[in-house]
C-alpha cells in the first residue's frame, strides 16, 4: 500500500484565500485592517527565516504586518515595555513572540505578559487552561493546522485511537487536547515511553512531535492509520543539507493510509493558522 499524500501546501493556500477574502470584506464594510506584530529577539537563523516568513504572508492576505527586531542582550523590561505597548495599541490585534528567546529572558513570564486575547500563539496561561477546560481560546497554530487536515481527511474523529509522539507545549500537549475535545482515545507518548513502537502500532492516527530525525518508521504504523509529521529537522545527507520529517517517509508511506509529506506538510499549516487566529482575534476585539 502506498499512502495518500495529504497536501498541507494546497490546503494552507485555501485558509490563506479563505483569510483574505475576510479581510478585504472587513476593510470594505468596517474599515478595519487586522494586524500583526512580531517579535524576534536575536539572530537566531531558523527564526529569522520564520519571522520573514510570517510578515510576507501577513501582507499578502491583507493584514497590517508589524515587525519589531530586537538585539540580542535586549533586558526583560525593555522587552516586556514593548509588549505593554503592542497590548495597548488597537491596531494590533495578534502579537506573536518567536521562540526560543535568548536564555536571559523568562520566556513564561514574557509571554505571560501578553493581552490574552491578543496571544495568536495561544500560549499565554490563560488560554492554555481554556483549551483544556473546553473554553473559546486562542488555539496554537501548529496543533490546529494539524487538525484542520485530520478533519479534511477523515471526517468525524470521535472514537479513534490517536497517539501523539511529544509532549511539548508547543506542540504535544494541545495536541492531545484538541484531539480529547473531538472525542478520539488520547496517547501521550514521548522519547521515555516503553516500547514505543507497539504504542504507536495502536494508533488510527499518529502524530510525531519529537524533534527526532525519522525516528518513527514503517514498523511504528499501523496498516491504514493517518500519519501526521510535524518534525522539521535539517540534516547532512550525501553532501547535502536536506529537511526531513520525525517520521522516516518512506518506510511509513508503505504502511500508512494517509501521510503529510516534509516539506509541503503541517509546516505551510501553522503560518495560516497564524494568519486565521488573527483574523479570529480582530473580529473578537470588535464585537
Ligand atoms: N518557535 C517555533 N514554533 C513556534 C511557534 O509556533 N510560535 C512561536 N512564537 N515561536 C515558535
């Protein structure tokens, strides 16, 4: 069998259409342009590529996109000075933080700083505890991009035995709590699990958040299951630096039913979902 390739690319360039034909509505009927602010402090390279990332397709669907670079040795009150100001400025309704942040700074106290309501990440506390009590949030975008392809391609999860590989909070454990609230049987499993293989063997659907280059292979999958790969690792192969998944494609596409690809997969996903959470946030903020 040769899995069904499920296109996160094609399916992030329809939330994208969906998105901005929201926002021209919302600028010719109300005058109102959602905006975007993005912090990165430092240099790191990955995120870098991410932040450039997100303010190119923030602008494209329409939105007002908001960069703010800062230097590495900036203090945690210079930051948090900042994210008092984004807070309070109406014409930013998403406020991003990239992460990690250098080690001098208190990432929970950073992002705790933030307006919930404009915390697109939906990592602040508040929406954390909202997530997993059932309440409207701020839902994480990877997570969501995530589900919204489980959904497009299975229907109706109630019932299914899903097994989610991490137990970041980035991640993993909104996750789980995204597939707890469509009624599937959730497995938290991670890097310590016993004989993760057979866990993972039980799965209807599999998600691999590990941070692992291809650790999870063909023998991981059960005959027909749905296999979600939210790994982006780069590594050296024959010379070449190439991105790969946490789940080793070829191995599992013999077995599985369904398999997002590395690149093209979740990745495209979660700056959507980026873009969808701030156009949720803006509507919320005007009523
Ligand atoms: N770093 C890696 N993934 C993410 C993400 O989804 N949001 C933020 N803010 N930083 C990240």
């Amino acid at each position: 069998m040769t899995a069904k390739r499920i296109d996160g690319k094609a399916f992030a360039a329809g939330v994208r259409a969906q998105v901005a034909d929201h926002v021209a509505r919302l600028k010719a009927d109300h005058g109102l342009v959602p905006g975007l602010a993005v912090v990165l402090v430092g240099e790191d390279p990955a995120s870098q590529v991410y932040v450039g990332a997100k303010g190119k397709q923030t602008v494209e669907v329409g939105m007002a996109s908001f960069e703010h670079r800062l230097p590495a040795e900036t203090s945690e009150a210079e930051l948090l000075a900042l994210i008092d100001r984004l807070n309070r400025d109406p014409q930013v309704h998403g406020i991003l933080v990239q992460l990690p942040l250098p080690p001098h700074l208190n990432s929970d106290l950073v992002i705790n700083a933030l307006d919930p309501a404009k915390d697109v990440d939906g990592f602040h506390i508040s929406n954390v505890g909202r997530l997993g009590t059932g309440q409207k949030s701020m839902v994480p975008c990877t997570p969501l991009g995530c589900l919204m392809m489980l959904r497009d391609h299975l229907g109706n999860l109630s019932g299914m035995n899903a097994v989610v590989v991490g137990r970041s909070n980035i991640v993993g454990k909104p996750m789980a709590q995204l597939l707890l609230g469509d009624s599937c049987t959730v497995t938290i499993a991670h890097s310590r699990t016993k004989d993760l293989a057979a866990v993972c063997r039980g799965a209807d659907i599999l998600v691999a958040a590990v941070g692992r280059p291809e650790m999870i292979t063909g023998d991981f999958v059960k005959p027909g299951a749905t296999v979600i790969d939210v790994g982006i690792n780069r590594i050296e192969r024959d010379g070449k630096t190439k991105l790969v998944g946490d789940v080793d494609h070829a191995s599992a596409a013999e077995v599985a039913g369904a398999i997002t690809p590395v690149p093209g997969g979740v990745g495209p996903m979660t700056i959507a979902c980026l873009l969808a959470n701030t156009l949720t946030a803006c509507c919320r903020a005007n009523g």
